[in-house]
C-alpha cells in the first residue's frame, strides 16, 4: 500500500500516494564519470546498545561499511568521517579513527574503491592551554593516524583554530606546516558557519570573499600538496569565483548543496567535481546523472539531477547543521539500514512536518528505490509521532 496520511502545513491531516517509480539505476559497474565525486558518509547506530545515546555513540559497523559499498558500487569515493559523519555532532575522534581504520581496509579490497578521511583537531579539549603549536600537533596526530593506513587525507577545518586564531598569519601557520608533512595531495575543506557556527570567521576574515583570498594564498604555497579545495558557503558565485584562480591541477571540489546541478556541469571557465552529503541521500539520482554527463548526455543529466535539488534544499534547511538526520532518514526509507535512530540522539532535530515534506520531495526526485517499502516505513514513523493510518 504506497499512500500515507501525511501533515499538512496548515496542521491538517491529508493522505498522500507515491506517484514516480524510482530511477533506474546500474550496480557494480565501472564509473563512466568524467568528475571526480565523493559522497560524504553517514554512519549507521546501534539502536540495541545499552548506552547513553546523547554521551556515548554505539556504531553498527556492519551496516555502516555495508554502506560504504554501496556508494562505491554507484561509482562513488567515500570521503570518510567527515560532517556528514556526525564529525563533531556525535562522532568523536575515537569513533572517527576506528572509522576510518574500518573504511580503509573495506577500501583494500576491492579495486575500484576511492576513499579519503576526515582530519581534524576535535580530540582536542577547549581550555586556555590551547595555543597554536598545540593545534598543529593535534592535526599532526590524526593525519599520522590516516597515512598509518595508507590514507587519503582530507584536511578538515578546526573549530579550536577558529577560537583562538588572532588572524590570516595563524591560519598560514598552521596550514603551512601540515601541508609541508603531508605523504600525498590533500583536500582542503572549507566548511562555512552556516554548517557550523564554531566556524565563523574562517581563515582569520568574518568576509568570505577576503577569507577567500588567504585561502588562496595557502593553496598558491603548496600547490603540490593540494589536490583540491571543498568549499560549503552554499554559494554559486563564490565557489566559482574561487574555481577560476585556483593554481592549475588543482580542483574545485563542490560543497554546495543547493546549485551542485549547475556547478558539477560547469561554463566555458570549467567546473567543479564533487564532495558532497546530498550524495549520501541521492546516490542512485547522482550515479545516473554522473554517468549521463560522462556519455555527453548534458540534458540527461539535467533531468535527473534537477528534481532532486529541491529535496536537497530541504535537507540542508536552517539550521543547516541538522541535515543529517534527513540524510539517515531516506537511507531508512530506502532499505539501507533498518531503523531511524541516529548516534547522539540527532533523529530528534527534525519536526514531523519537516520529515514529511522530505518524503513528498524524495518521490517527486524518484529515489524511492522500493515504494511499497519507503510507504511502509513512512506510515510507521507517523504512526509513531502520533498520525493513525488508515
């Protein structure tokens, strides 16, 4: 039975019935991708453990890993224990290193799979001890603790960097010194407040157009070091003003969760590959649409992608930093994990009415992959916040 009784914004009652087969899909393939696309994972809870779920995260590692393959057999790269993670947001660094250890070896067996890890500093306690010297140390640590593994490196943005940084000069300070260790070209992420407030005035300017300019200036002095640059304004005009003076062989890996359609498919100047959540969510839409570009198919690509932005927008709403729980909510409805419960508690950011547009929306962008099972899991979930069904 696919119809479902489904708020309204009004507050009233209405019943709602699938009306789009989902996308057609292929597994297992080679990737006929002309960009360079990482989705960003989300773990899967243990919804059994006997723990605190608002102190102590209890991780499912082989529904977790499960889902690792499945990006990888839509021909996606992982980008491992970053936000999308709930890196800082029910993640520790402890989780996040057997994470990646996990992830890493999944990785070595199997040819075709892409993966890089999130690296950061949030093992590092707050307190007045904090200083500069103190947060290059705490990413020498995690970055030793990913090339241990052979690793990939993503170099994350530092919440304790942002506190205590008194402007540009730290921010190349420490930059500097962790590019000129690094074994292999990184990507650099630039992750803006709007996905965390702790981030604001990244590096060392509260204007994203003069941070721009310092970001650019550490890229220009490792060049060699940089594979890429991910930036999360949710900004069009900023990434591309970005994309155009970047250092040549260096990519623009796009963050924006609202315009990837336009961005991924680029102008006359170039385009930006991908490093995204919203590919967690709609990876089977993204796959197409990926392999679609890759064929010449421009308005293919079009066509699948597009319908899928609204549901991303929704996702990514304000605040931005609760997408999360929508990215683990399709992955429930899809099959991809057997319940809706998320480490740290976080199923709760999202109100009712919000989780009943995303299904609405995830219809319309057809990546329901098993209606009768999405509208079975969606009646429950109503039934549960107090909307009988029929």
């Amino acid at each position: 039975m696919k119809s479902i009784r489904l708020p309204k914004a009004d507050g009233s009652i209405s019943t709602y019935a699938i009306e789009n087969t989902p996308i057609e899909i292929n597994t297992l393939k080679t990737s006929g991708f002309n960009r360079v696309a990482y989705a960003a994972a989300h773990v899967v809870a243990n919804p059994f453990a006997d723990n605190d779920p608002w102190l102590t995260p209890a991780i499912d590692w082989d529904k977790t890993l499960a889902f690792r393959h499945h990006l990888w057999d839509l021909g996606f790269g992982v980008a491992e224990a970053m936000d999308t993670a709930q890196r800082g947001m029910g993640l520790g660094w402890p989780e996040a290193n057997e994470l990646i250890g996990r992830s890493l070896k999944e990785a070595s067996g199997r040819k075709d799979a892409l993966i890089a890890c999130g690296v950061g500093t949030d093992h590092l306690a707050p307190g007045p001890d904090v200083t500069i010297d103190t947060i290059i140390a705490a990413y020498e640590e995690q970055m030793e603790a990913v090339e241990a593994h052979n690793g990939r490196i993503i170099l994350m943005a530092s919440r304790a960097l942002a506190a205590i940084a008194s402007g540009p000069d730290d921010y190349k300070r420490v930059y500097n010194r962790i590019l000129g260790q690094v074994r292999e070209p990184v990507i650099l992420h630039w992750l803006g407040e709007m996905f965390d407030p702790a981030l604001e005035g990244y590096w060392g300017k509260s204007d994203h157009m003069q941070a721009m300019d310092i970001a650019l200036d550490v890229i220009a002095a490792n060049a060699a070091k940089v594979d890429g640059i991910k930036i999360s304004l949710l900004s069009q005009e900023k990434e591309i003003a970005m994309r155009r003076r970047l250092p040549v062989g260096v990519k623009m890996y796009t963050g924006d969760d609202f315009n990837y359609a336009e961005l991924i498919a680029g102008d006359a100047h170039g385009y930006s590959h991908a490093l995204l959540g919203i590919f967690d969510a709609i990876a089977p839409a993204a796959s197409a649409a990926l392999e679609a570009l890759g064929n010449g198919q421009d308005k293919a690509f079009f066509d699948i992608l597009e319908p899928t932005v609204p549901l991303s927008r929704h996702i990514f709403k304000a605040p931005t930093r609760f997408y999360k729980t929508g990215v683990v909510f399709l992955a429930y409805l899809n099959g991809l994990q057997d319940h809706f419960t998320m480490i740290g508690g976080q199923e709760s950011t999202r109100s009712t009415q919000h989780l009943a547009e995303l299904f609405r929306l995830a219809d319309t962008a057809r990546i329901l992959m098993d209606p009768e099972l999405a509208a079975m899991r969606m009646r429950d979930v109503m039934s549960v916040r107090g909307i009988a069904q029929n």
